[in-house]
C-alpha cells in the first residue's frame, strides 16, 4: 500500500462516514461516562459527564498506556489524527508516508501496515469506533518513531554479550511534539540516527537492493582458487562477478592479469583478508557470497545504528571487535588507527558490546588475575605443586598484603576456596605488557599492551578473554596525552622508565564504544564487511526476520 492510496482509503472512509458523525457529536453532548469506566480510564466524575462518545473512547482505550492516557487528559481528549481539520490531516498523512517508507529503513513496512489495518480505520461508523483509532494512530506513530529512532530489537534479549542499551525516546512528549508541529513530516524525517554512517548505510542498501533486482553479481566462480597468469572460464566468472561488484571495469580478457590482480586486492582489503591479490580458497569463498547475505550484514548494521543513536562525543574511541581495529575519532575523522586482539570466540571470553568513559591509564600497571582465570588457569597447578607454580604471580590478602608462598598450607584449599588473589607485578614480561587504558566498567574491560606481538600479524585476532589488546599501545598513550602535555613521549617515557605503577588521569575523559559491525561504510562511502566472529549478527538478524523484516527476492 503507497502513502498517497492509503491516504486516499482513508479519506474515502472519513467523507463518507463525516454526515454520521456530526450527528453522532451533537447527540453525544449531554452523555457521562459510567463511574467504573471513569475510574479505570483516570478521569474524575465531574469531567466525565462532560465527555462526548469519541473522547469516552479516547479515554477508555488510552488507559492501558500511561503516556498516551496522560497525553489525551491533558489535550483534553482532543484528536490530533482523526478530528477531520488541515492540520489532522496533514499529520496523519505525514504519519501514513512515513510508513510507506519504512522499508527505506530496513524496517517491516509489512507489520506497521496490518496494525493500520487492525485499527478498523475503513470501518468507522460511530464517534466511538473513531476514538478508538485515534488512540490506534497514536500508538502506531509511537511504535514507528521508536523502531526508526531506537532499533526494533531489544539487544540484551539477543546475546548476552550485547550490553547495549539503546536511547529511549520521550513518548508523551513526543506526542505533544508532533501535537504541536506545524508541519509534521519533518519530524518524523528527523526521528531516524542523523549520523553520516547511517545515511552511507542507507546508501548501500539501496544501492545492494538494486543490483538484486537487476539479478545480483551472476555465476558463482567455478574454482577453489586462482592466480595471476591462469585463464579459461573460470577467470572469466572472477572478472564478471568483481565487475558487478564495482571493483573493475568490463573487459574481455580470459586471462588472470594485473588488472584483474588489483580488483582482488581491493576486494581483499574491504572483506578483511590478506592483500595478496591470488584468489585462494577464502577470497573464492567471500565473491562467491550471495547478495542477499551482504544485504543482511548491513540491515543488521542500521539496526546496530539505531542502537547507538545517541551522541558519542566529538572525540570518542572506536572499538569494532570483528573489525579487530581501534580508531580515535575526533569530530568524525580518524586520527589513530591500530590493530587490536580481542576476546577469544569461547562463552566466557567474548569482547561484551558496551559503551562507557575512558578516565585514565596506568603505565608499568599490575595484572590482578581476575577470580575466573585464576580458577581455572593458575590455582589447581599452584595448590598441586604446593606454591612452587607460577612464580610470577603474587598471593595477595584481603588487606593486599604480599604473602610469601612458604607461609601457605596448600593442603587446606581448593581452588574454590583458595584465599588469596593473584597478582603480577610490572614488568616486560606483565600480561597487560607496559600500559592499560581504564573505563572502570562491570565487565572489567579494559584496552592494554601485550608481551604477545606475534597475534598481531594475524588476520583473525581472537585470542583473549575479554580484553582488548593493542598492537601501538605507546602511540595510543601519547595520542590521547597529547590534549594535555606539550611533549607526550618524554611525559610517558619518563613514567615509564620508573618501573613503577603510575596512575595518569585524563584531563577530558574520552567515551569508548565497543560495537560490532560487519558491515560499516568508509568516510567515502565505500561498503567494508568482516565476518561475523560471534556470531552475533547471525541472531540479530534471525531476530528482525521474526519481526518481519524480509530481504527482496532476486529481480523483485
């Protein structure tokens, strides 16, 4: 159903039933609420017998929503969608538009359209049948405005790894808003993210949704790998298939040449794999990918979005666990960019998806062994071998008291009820390496250095237990140091060559989002994927596939 039909139905409707109506209003006049209805509707008895049948259904029907009731008692149980005047008509047709490009969004036109339908709007035939669509407009617009503003999905219903907690709009308020608003369609354009990320997003889709139509990127490519110098019709297919994806311009050549090495390259770089330019068997895999799968990608990435709808500061730090990448942002630009490690893909080390404030770091830190680690890695073998175990690790007390191994009766504890905590002291050798970075958070979370060099040469970086590891953790300080020291390599290096533990609070803390995006746009626009390492995003989208949104069928 297009806007501009289901606009038309519904003045059809309103014409026919306007004669039926006015009658109705004028013999409702001196009719009262019933005292049961009033009090489970919140009026008192002395407002009630001043209510005609339409505000008695407004009020009836509001009940069960505590903002809209407040609404619809304090506009006096007015109509802002059905009263039949200019500006009514002007909001629910802005309503009705709205709806008619949900879809736009990668939301359930589908869904929104059968709560119109519920709402009995082409059966109208009394003052009450149109006080109960009115409240039915109203918590249609709030039930639109919070899908396009905040996501469909409640996060931490998906994965538990998914902390998010996304911006929660005002709706009574935002019912006065669009009460208020002398041209309403502007508002509910405003209510979707404004961030650019969002609009390239948008961009892509369309963009995706296009190609499928014209029938995707064509066959599959016919081989587990090729390289530069083989020919035939699979190099053939290669060419044809990264043609439609953009990366190169039609030719036709059979022959695996520098050209075609390039567009490999380039498919290499945004898909996260090694930039070789030889298609092996994973770079196969990845062009081989169907469209509807990268259209899923970035529909699960507005709703992430949408999640994120919030200011995240005009300088913030970026965490994009399947990207395995830490950027600064200052004012939407990339300032520092370095590779990361993060959580292993196992239930108990998976990186949480949060957002909270760097507020200082600590150069030459401790590593407390956090309590679930100690457990199942240290303590069985400490308390076997009777403390000669793990030597870099301290026992601390309660009072974080250093004890002496010695001094500990081994044969009395388990690793349950072992008493003391774990601590390793700084030093080159320090899990945390030389400097951590702290959002105090309940995950303990924190961005460190690492002795571990050697992971950051992989592609895939999933190795640790929750933590994210830095491959430039110095350049990392100084970048952040350098709001607040003229020379922010000689200020860490001096700390640093201390050897001892020195706390440096940040003088502007800095948010940090943790995010998990597999599909996200460059500052140009370029669409970039990653695979989806969690498998997080698997169950975002099964999850707005409940909801009812659906990817177009191929030539729809």
């Amino acid at each position: 159903m297009t806007a501009r039909r289901a606009l038309g139905a519904w003045a059809a409707i309103r014409s026919g039933a306007l004669g039926a109506l006015a009658t109705l209003a004028t013999a409702a006049t001196g009719l009262s609420l019933p005292s049961a209805a009033a009090a489970s509707a919140g009026v008192s008895a002395e407002l009630a017998a001043r209510l005609t049948p339409f505000m008695i259904a407004v009020a009836e029907t509001a009940a069960q929503d505590r903002e809209i009731a407040a609404f619809y008692r304090a506009n006096g149980y007015r109509p802002i969608w059905t009263g039949g005047d200019e500006d009514d008509r002007r909001r629910l047709e802005a309503l009705l538009s709205a709806i008619a490009r949900a879809e736009d969004h990668a939301l359930p036109r589908a869904r929104f359209e059968q709560a119109l339908r519920r709402a009995g709007l082409d059966r109208i035939a009394t003052q009450r049948e149109m006080g109960r669509a009115e409240v039915a407009l109203s918590r249609i617009f709030l039930d639109y405005a919070k899908a396009v503003h905040s996501g469909l999905l409640t996060p931490s219903a998906i994965d538990p790894g998914i902390e998010r907690k996304p911006p929660e709009l005002d709706r009574r308020a935002l019912l006065e808003r669009v009460a208020a608003a002398d041209d309403p369609a502007p508002l509910l354009r405003s209510l979707a993210p404004r961030s650019p990320e969002y609009a390239r997003l948008m961009r892509a889709k369309r963009e995706l949704e296009a190609q499928l139509a014209r029938g995707g990127w064509g066959p599959r490519v016919p081989a587990s790998s090729l390289r530069p110098g083989d020919q035939g019709a699979a190099v053939v297919a290669l060419r044809d298939r990264l043609v439609a994806m953009g990366y190169m311009e039609r030719s036709l050549s059979a022959v695996y040449d520098g050209k075609l090495q390039q567009a490999v390259q380039a498919f290499q770089l945004d898909h996260g794999l090694p930039a070789d330019g030889i298609a092996g068997g994973a770079t196969i895999r990845e062009i081989n990918r169907d469209i509807e799968d990268r259209l899923r990608s970035v529909y699960v990435a507005m709703e992430r979005e949408r999640w994120l709808n919030v200011d995240r500061g005009a300088r913030h730090i970026w965490v994009n666990i399947p990207d395995f990448v830490v950027r600064i942002i200052d004012n939407g630009k990339v300032t520092f960019e370095t590779r990361s490690v993060v959580g292993k893909n196992t239930s108990d080390r998976r990186t949480p998806e949060f957002s909270d404030v760097m507020e200082y770091m600590e150069i030459n830190p401790n590593w407390n062994v956090p309590r679930s680690i100690a457990v199942k890695e240290y303590l069985p073998s400490i308390i076997a071998s009777g403390g000669a175990a793990a030597r870099h690790l301290q026992l601390i007390d309660s009072r974080g008291n250093v004890v002496s191994r010695a001094a500990v009766d081994y044969a009395r504890y388990s690793p349950s009820n072992f008493p003391y905590d774990l601590r390793q002291p700084p030093g080159d050798g320090n899990a945390l390496g030389l400097v951590k970075f702290m959002f105090p958070n309940p995950h303990n979370i924190y961005l460190h250095d690492t002795p571990a060099k050697s992971l950051f040469e992989r592609d895939r970086r999933d190795f640790s237990h929750g933590c994210i590891r830095l491959h430039k953790p110095f350049e990392f300080a100084y970048a952040l140091l350098a709001r607040q020291v003229s020379d922010p390599v000689r200020y860490f290096h001096e700390r640093l060559e201390s050897g001892r533990l020195t706390r440096v609070d940040l003088e502007q803390p800095v948010p940090v989002h943790i995010v998990y995006r597999t599909a996200y746009t460059s500052a140009r626009g370029k669409l970039i994927f990653r695979d989806d390492v969690y498998g997080r995003d698997a169950k975002v989208f099964a999850a707005l596939e409940a909801q009812g949104v659906r990817v177009p069928r191929p030539g729809s």
